[in-house]
C-alpha cells in the first residue's frame, strides 16, 4: 500500500510540473489517504504483536 502512496505522489508531482492542477491535487490527495491508510495498519500489525507476545 506504501507503495501505490509512492506512485500516486510521483504523479502528482508529474502533472504538477505540467501544470495540470487538476490532476495534480487529485492524486496527491488519494497518496495522502492511502499512506494515512498504511501507517494506521502498520501500528495496528505493531500493537497486535506487542499483544500477543512471544510465543514459543
């Protein structure tokens, strides 16, 4: 998911250096949502391992 935040951002810094504004803020705005979307997994996989501890 981190990376498909990368690859939206790269496009959004493409059609910014184009000048399409449009296009540019649309997909700066979906790499945003989505790498909210992976730090909110990443600390949910953490505290769920910090939860189960180690088991062996």
């Amino acid at each position: 998911m981190l990376g498909w935040a990368v690859t939206f951002f790269v496009i959004a810094l493409i059609a910014a250096l184009f000048g399409f504004g449009g296009i540019a803020s649309a997909s700066a705005g979906i790499a945003q949502i989505l790498f909210f979307i992976f730090i909110v997994l990443f600390l949910a996989v953490v505290v769920m391992r910090l939860m189960r501890g180690r088991s062996l």
